[in-house]
C-alpha cells in the first residue's frame, strides 16, 4: 500500500481485525519461529490459524472447526471466547498509519 500511495501515504489510515503481531506478548517469539520455519514474513491471520489448531490440538480443518464454537482459550492472539451466536466476544481492530513508508500501530481498539 505504501508503495501505492507514494507520498499520500502520510494521510492513511488502515485498519485490520485482531491485535497487531508486535502487540501480542508472545508476538515477537512467534513470529521469530515462523519466519525461521517458512522462510516468509507472518502472514496476518497466522497467529490467529496457529491459536485455533492448539486449542484443538490438531492440524485437521474439521477438527479445528468442530471447537470454535467451544473456544474458551487464553493463547498467543489473548483471550478467544465466542458467543452463543458464533461471535468473538471481546474482539479487537488494530488502527494503522503509516511512518517512512511502513506501516505502524496507531491504536487498538477493544469492542
């Protein structure tokens, strides 16, 4: 996006679903142990994919769907609760600016 928007990008503002990697406690030792492993930066919904197969203790898409609706769980992205609805209670969006062309926490918000 910044290499998009060129100079334009000081006036941006984004925001994303979740907490921001650098704000998650275990956030910086999580994403030294993916980047070692995959060779590739976190991609932004890996901690969240990587909290849900814990809390199911398997790698198998059906397994993990089938304790969502159950997750109760204090792992890497905080506390995951749910709803009876299938909503996250508590949930969080992390606001962005930009600063010598990379993105940079502004703010989070919790709901």
């Amino acid at each position: 996006m910044a290499e998009l928007a060129g100079d334009a990008v000081q006036n941006l503002v984004c925001s994303e679903a979740g907490l921001a990697l650098s704000k998650m406690d275990k956030g910086a030792d999580f994403e030294k142990k993916y980047e070692a492993r995959f060779h590739t930066p976190v991609q932004i919904y890996a901690p969240f994919t990587y909290d849900a197969m814990k809390r199911a203790n398997s790698i198998e898409a059906p397994k993990v769907l089938a304790t969502i609706a159950t997750t109760d769980y204090n792992g890497l992205t905080g506390h995951i609760a749910f709803d009876d609805k299938g909503d996250l209670k508590a949930g969080t969006i992390t606001l962005y600016d930009f600063k010598d062309k990379k993105k940079d926490v502004l703010d989070v918000v919790k709901q």
